[in-house]
C-alpha cells in the first residue's frame, strides 16, 4: 500500500487538507493525517500542497505526440497514451474520423487489439465519429467518404465501441440508432443538419450525447431551433471543446448553467500535432497547419484542437464561477457516468481504481498514477 500526504484531495463532496490517501491498485482509504502509524505504509507520496485529483477522461481525442488513432498501429494508440498521461489523463477512447471503410475498420480493430497493451493512458474502448455524418456540416470531415448510417460496417466491432457520432436526419426512422442503443452503444449527435424535431425524435429513439456542442451543427434559431436547441432542451449529455476558439470563453458559465454540472463533457477533441510544435499536420487525409492555440484546413476550418485536457479544466476555472471539485468531474466522473463505469473511475472514493493526479495551482501535472502505477513524475 501507498500513501500521499501533504496534498489538497478533490473528493466529489470536498476538497479535503490534512488527510493521506491510501491505495494499491483501488483507492483504499482517505484518513486524517494523524492516523497514518496504524497502518503498514510502503512508500509515502509528498505532495508538497498540491491537488491530489481523479485522473482525468478523454471521451474524444484523435491523437497527441504525432500519431493519430488512424494510423492504425500500436505504436500510435502507445504513444498518445504515454503523452496525454504526462498531462494528467488515465484513461480515455480513441475516436476514428471519416476516411475509408478499410481504414476505419482497421483502426477500430487495432484499438480492440492493443486496448490492454498501452503504457500510458488506459484505453477503455473506441469513439467512432463518422462516417455516418452531413455533409453540410462535416467540418474537418473528409465528404468523399461520407456514408448513411450502415449496420454492416461496424459489424463484429460493437464490442469495442462505447460511443458512436451520428447525424440523425441520415438515419431512416432512426433504425441505426435503435440498434446500436440495443447494443449498448453511447448515440450522439454530432456533425448534423437536422431540425430540432428530428433531433427530439433521435433524443427519444436512443441518443444521449451530444458531440463537441455548437461546432458541427446546425445552430440556434428562435424560429427553428435546430440541433443546438434540441440538445439544451433535453437531459443529455454535451461535450464542449473549452479551448476558448471553439466556444467563446463568456459562453462556459451559461453553457454549464443550461445543461448542468452533471452532463457537461469536457473534451480535448485533440488532433496529432496535440503536445507538439507549430506547423503542417495531417488529420484524415487533409492538410492541417496549426499555431499556439488551434488546428485548421487549410480553408481555415478548425479541424480538431490542440488542447490538453488540464488546460479545459483551467479554462472553466478561470472564467466561471464554479469550484474546482465540480469541474473536475466534467472532465471525470461525469465522463465515466456516460460509460456506465462511475462505480470503477471517476473520482476519489474507496474502492474505486486508484487513477490520480497531482497538480499545482497553474494545472501543471507534477505526477499521474494508474491503477496504483506511478506512470510519469515530472
């Protein structure tokens, strides 16, 4: 067994002073500092006053350190999984793009493969956006492989997969959605041009998420609500990409006010230049050139971010009124709400796995552990 001391733990109630968490491979106990001789202490973690946090989730990243998920190989799901965990995320789902039948199947295969494999980062299954998306509002979406919803493709792969993005407008009578949520598959709307009712009548057939809200869209209008209306009228959940060029910086307060603390989903929906230098990227077979702050074709479309996780977090801090503990969760146990797995990750509880992060007051990740494995100290 292990222990921190001397940290500032964020528990889903509190942030709490003067108590040592204790673990092995699950969370084992959080007790007041005075208690810590009762108990057989292997090594003692000095936290030195930093925040003692849930590692953070990734339900929408392409890649980091220069692979993306498509590449296809082990060597790409590996490192993004090393590079994102110096940056204080434990687990997260590689998500596929719109390219080639050929080429999805491949990667959503060679994600199922090496799942167990990673040394970073924990893989927990497999986002699939496209290819199943609108045109019109495609984004960095390649349109040559753009195809309506198609049971076949994924067939024999539904194991792996935990989220698909849709538009529902392209699903006839939403039989696509009735049956992957017959399957257990996370249905969001995402890249789509459908009218508010026909956003409500997938919300009612099966979808329960919504992908990175207000980018790939069709937006909010008083006279036709569209897909943006429909989301915030309903209980569900929406990912926001809080990089302050996806969404204005003014927006996160009543962003996170419209549709809860509890069903905010913060996302990096980071491409392969994520953790690396300025310059000319790929992402799905199209040129991409990125600066300090974004990624974009070369049309000037955003394709994708460059965002670290941490940095969302510090972002919603800096610019709304909500504590720390509750943002962390949109980037944790709401995450793990979404995949049915908030009695295994999350947060900070007994009997939870033991996936922790410490980080200072400017969110720089000082140590991340997985599972009760030290896998990067800075």
């Amino acid at each position: 067994m292990r222990a921190i001391t001397n940290g500032r733990i964020i528990t889903e109630e509190k942030i709490l002073e003067d108590y040592i968490l204790l673990f092995s491979d699950r969370i084992e106990d959080i007790i007041p500092q005075a208690d810590l001789r009762k108990y057989h202490v292997k090594e003692i973690i000095d936290a030195k006053g930093n925040y003692v946090s849930p590692g953070l989730m990734d339900l929408h990243i392409h890649g980091a350190g220069g692979f993306d998920t498509m590449d296809g190989t082990f060597e790409a799901l590996n490192t993004i999984s090393k590079v994102i965990a110096k940056e204080g995320v434990t687990s997260f789902l590689p998500t596929t793009m719109t390219m080639a039948k050929e080429k999805i199947i491949t990667s959503i295969n060679n994600i199922r493969e090496n799942k167990n494999k990673v040394q970073g980062a924990k893989i927990l299954g497999c986002h699939v956006e496209g290819p199943f998306i609108s045109k019109k509002y495609k984004g960095a979406q390649c349109e040559e492989y753009i195809i309506k919803p198609d049971e076949s493709l994924l067939e024999g792969l539904t194991d792996i997969i935990k989220i698909i993005t849709i538009a529902p407008e392209e699903d006839v009578e939403n039989r696509f959605i009735k049956a992957m949520k017959k399957k257990g598959i996370v249905l969001s709307v995402g890249h789509s041009n459908a009218t508010f009712d026909e956003t409500i009548q997938g919300i009612e057939d099966g979808i329960s998420y919504a992908t990175h809200t207000f980018n790939g869209m069709r937006g909010l209008h008083h006279r036709e609500p569209g897909v943006v209306g429909a989301v915030f009228s309903k209980d569900i959940y929406c990912e926001l990409i809080a990089d302050m060029i996806h969404v204005h910086k003014g927006f996160f307060e009543g962003f996170i006010k419209i549709n809860g603390m509890n069903k905010v989903i913060l996302i990096s929906d980071s491409m392969r230049a994520g953790c690396m230098e300025c310059g000319e990227y790929e992402l799905g077979g199209q040129k991409v050139f990125v600066d300090e702050s974004s990624a974009r074709l070369e049309d000037g479309t955003l394709a994708g971010s460059v965002l670290k996780l941490k940095d969302a977090v510090k972002n919603i801090k800096d610019n709304t009124s909500y504590e720390l503990k509750d943002i962390i969760k949109m980037a944790s146990l709401n995450c793990a709400n979404v995949l049915g797995l908030e009695n295994e990750l999350g947060s900070i509880k007994k009997g939870k796995l033991a996936d922790i992060i410490l980080f200072n007051e400017e969110f720089q990740v000082n140590h991340t552990i997985i599972q009760g494995k030290s896998v990067y100290k800075r």
